[in-house]
C-alpha cells in the first residue's frame, strides 16, 4: 500500500494572475495498491457524491497521463480518494488531484522522476501552474515560463501567518471566471500589478506581513470576477475591518480568503456574515501555510 498526501491551495494572491501559488494546511489523502482484477475506485471526504469513483476521475486521468509521459502503462489498481480539501471552489481542490495523481503514480511505478519533471507532466494536465507548483513543493510558488519551459521557485514561509478562507455556498466554474476577463488592459494596469506582484514577493520571503496590505491589490482579475460573487465588496469591507492584512478572491472563485496575525476568529465571522447578508450559507476554513508539498506517508 502506498500512501501519499498533497496539499490544497490559494493561487492569484492578488497581483500574481496564473503566477503565484501558496500550499495549504488542508489535504488530500491518497492510497493505492495493485489489484488482481480491475482497477477500482473509492471517494471518501468532502464533495464526495459529485467526485467520479470511475476511470475520470482527475487523480486517476493524472496517473495514466504520468504513465503514458515515462512510457509506462499503469496497472489495474485499488485507489481510496479520500478528500480533505474545502468542497468549493477556490482552493486548489482539482490541482491537488493532478499533482496527486501524478506524484502517486511516480511512486507507484518507481520511475523516480524529479520534482520538476513531475510538474512538467501537471501543468500539461492543468494548463497553468500556479495550484500544481503549491501542491507538489509546497510554500509560496512562484512560476516563469521561459520559450514555454516551465521554472518554478518555492519560497518556505516562517512568518506566522494565518490564511482565513470563506467559501459561498454555490459552484463558479473556472472557464467562466476566465470567460469574463477582458484580452487587455491598460498600460497603467500592467505597471500596477509588476509593481504589487514584486512587492508581494519581497514581503514573503522577508516576513515583511504589513506589506501583504497594499501588495495584494490586483488590477487584471478580480475587479471582473467580483461581479460574479455576490457580496464581494461587503465580504472585503467586512474583513479589513475585522482586522485582516488583505482580503482577495482565492484561485477563480467564489472562495475569498484573508491574510492575518490575529483576529482570525473574528474575521472569519465577519466574512461569513458578510455572505449571509446576500443570502449566501458559506463554509469558513483558518489555515496555515504547508511549506511540504506532496508526500509519501
């Protein structure tokens, strides 16, 4: 039996659209052994009645893809699924499945392919890397592609930083957070959001937490996808004013989370609030950052 264990995410962090990733303590836990038969698959945890427990489901689609990317062709197998990400979207549930699905593969198979190269396979799957860099090395994730080359940095953080995560009841699917943003922006845009995204990473690698403040504004995304949660602005307000550093939507959405040292009880309920104020249940997550990524247990 192989066990392994992968992170969620928060991606975006503001400024750094399709770019930054920052691993989380919430995991999804993975086992599998081979079988005799046919392969079969168990889902347990959260959004289990709407994960597949067949041959599409993401951490299984990632295995054969990993498989087929070392020339390899993956066994008949009994996999358990078992999902502690947060049900909503936002926090890097289907990069947890990718990069767990491709990680557990490469044990499996005992191809002993190198962090890097297990990324390459992800971001083929995922398409951008942001949630499969944080899963798979943990940390804050910073990522360039070079003539479509794929470097990646992981930047281990020792402030202590909370990261309060509130998730409206209702599905906001990625391509229709994408769909809304428009193909360019304006020149004084684009310098805004070099200028945060560079004082974003300073502040991280410094604990420089004050900075995350104004660091975190965004001029490319958000302010497209707010229109498409309702009670954005109230949520924001809400949180900053409960104490929060920053307040940004997570990933695509419709999950919004904070950034503090304290007050985190306090901010999560005014966030939740918030939501309820616009007639939304929400679910309310206090995490720590995980500078692991994925890993055999």
């Amino acid at each position: 039996m192989i066990t392994v264990r992968i992170p969620c995410s928060t991606s975006n962090i503001g400024p750094g659209f399709d770019t930054l990733g920052l691993a989380l303590n919430r995991y999804l836990v993975l086992k599998a052994e081979p079988s005799t038969t046919t392969t079969v698959i168990t889902v347990e945890g959260n959004g289990k009645d709407h994960i597949p427990a067949d041959d599409t489901n993401l951490v299984y689609t990632s295995m054969r893809a990993f498989a087929q990317s070392v020339g390899r062709e993956l066994p008949a197998l009994e996999l358990r699924v078992i999902n502690g990400v947060p049900a909503y979207g936002g926090l890097g549930s289907s990069g947890a499945a990718i990069a767990g699905g491709v990680f557990l593969a490469n044990e499996l198979l005992e191809t002993r392919c190198t962090q890097d190269e297990m990324l390459d396979v992800a971001v083929k799957i995922e398409g951008h890397p942001d949630n499969v860099s944080a899963a798979l090395k943990g940390g804050f994730t910073i990522n360039c592609f070079e003539n479509g080359r794929l470097h990646c940095r992981s930047i281990k953080i020792t402030a202590p930083l909370s990261v309060i995560a509130c998730s409206p009841h209702f599905q906001l699917l990625t391509s229709q957070a994408r769909r809304i943003l428009p193909a360019s922006v304006t020149l004084k845009e684009a310098v805004t959001n070099i200028e945060n995204v560079a004082s974003l990473v300073a502040a991280m690698m410094s604990g420089d937490v004050e900075a995350l403040a104004y660091a975190t504004r965004d001029c490319l995304h958000e302010q497209y996808r707010a229109t498409l949660i309702p009670g954005y602005d109230d949520v924001k307000r809400a949180a900053l004013e409960a104490g929060a550093l920053s307040c940004n939507i997570s990933g695509a959405g419709p999950t919004m989370f904070c950034f503090a040292t304290s007050n985190q009880e306090a901010i999560g309920t005014a966030m939740s609030a918030a939501f309820a104020g616009h007639g939304l249940l929400s679910s309310l997550e206090i995490m720590a950052v995980e500078n692991d990524g994925a890993v055999r247990i």
